[in-house]
C-alpha cells in the first residue's frame, strides 16, 4: 500500500508538478490548495503522515498549519517537510523551531526531495514499528499483572502454594501476583459466628 503525502501550495503548477512526482514514486499525494484546506485534510482519521508544506499560503500560513498539527500530534507520527521560497537562515531556523523536520527550498532538485521523502518515510515506519512494540509490552506487562490458571488453595487455612512450592497468605500472594490492593472485612457468617450478638 502506497504512503499518503499530504502536499499543500497555494501554487497549482507546484501542486501539479509534486503530484506528478509523488506518483511516480509510488506514493499517494493528497493536494490542499491553502492552508486551510491542508489542515482539514490533516484532522481526518486517516489524514498523511508525510506532509510537503509551503510557508506563503493564504488562510493559514505554512507555520500556523504545522504549530496546530504539533499540539494535537502527541503520537508524534507525522513528518513534515517544508518546501519553499524562502531561503534565509532565520527562516530555516523558525520552521525547525516550530516543529518542522526538515526544510528544502525552491526551486528543488526532485532527487534530493526524493532522498528527503525517503528518510522520512523510513523515520515513520520506524516509529510506527516502535509503537507497537511498546503496544505489546504494555500488554505483556498487563498480562503478567493478571492472574491466570489454577492456584493450589489450602482447603483449611486458604493459603496458596506459590511458584517457590511455599505456602503463603492469600493476601501476600495476591500482592505479589497482582495490582489488587487487599482491603479486609467480613462477611455475615463471620460475622455472625465471631461476633455474635448479644
């Protein structure tokens, strides 16, 4: 399945030119013709992870589109390049301050954009493959937490024999094995047997 490139210039022959590329490329380009288009195009369920970004765009400019993108992006799974005009030192340094990951001016060479495309392609699919690990640790840590099987039970004093072939308290056991917290009361048998009314 190709990877979704969200490519947002006001420009149509740019717009035309990254899509004709994109496609070659085995990619999926998506256009936005402003900067609001792009960024409703970024708040769908299955919006771009890759996101070609041009700063001058009426709307919402190229920085305002990727500040919003940044504070609802806590996964961290997009990455965006900015292409554009723009040039000086200080503007590189204000679309990496703003959560840019990469910057390229116009005109671009389409080998390096495809270098560029490619590095970040492979820092999602990394980051993606991250996730899930992360995804089946927490579920192996929560597996571990639950208790499972048959556990030898004294029929007399209710202790339970543990992994060591030991016996011990329920309580301590189920502390151990578990993120149950033991709080102790009684019951009305109990109750009615030990303190019984007077």
């Amino acid at each position: 399945m190709s990877m979704k490139v969200l490519v947002a210039d006001d420009d149509l022959t740019s717009r035309n030119i990254l899509q004709a590329l994109l496609k070659q490329w085995n990619m999926d380009p998506i256009p936005a013709k402003d900067g609001l288009e792009a960024w409703d195009v970024l708040q769908k369920p299955d919006s771009p992870k890759l996101v070609l970004l041009d700063w001058q765009m009426p709307g919402l400019d190229g920085i305002d589109v990727l500040r919003k993108l940044k504070a609802v992006d806590s996964s961290g799974l997009s990455y965006v390049i900015f292409l554009t005009s723009r040039q000086e030192k200080a503007d590189l340094v204000s679309a990496l301050d703003a959560g840019a990951d990469d910057y390229l001016s116009k005109p671009f060479d389409a080998n390096e954009l495809r270098a560029r495309i490619d590095v970040g392609r492979r820092f999602l699919e990394l980051r993606m493959e991250l996730m899930e690990r992360m995804n089946d640790l927490q579920e192996a840590l929560d597996h571990v937490k639950t208790l499972q099987g048959i556990l030898p039970v004294c029929m007399h004093c209710h202790k339970i024999r543990n992994d060591a072939e030991s016996w011990e308290a329920i309580e301590t056991y189920l502390e151990s094995h578990s993120s149950a917290q033991i709080s102790h009361g009684l019951c009305p048998e109990c109750l009615e047997k030990y303190y019984p009314k007077e």
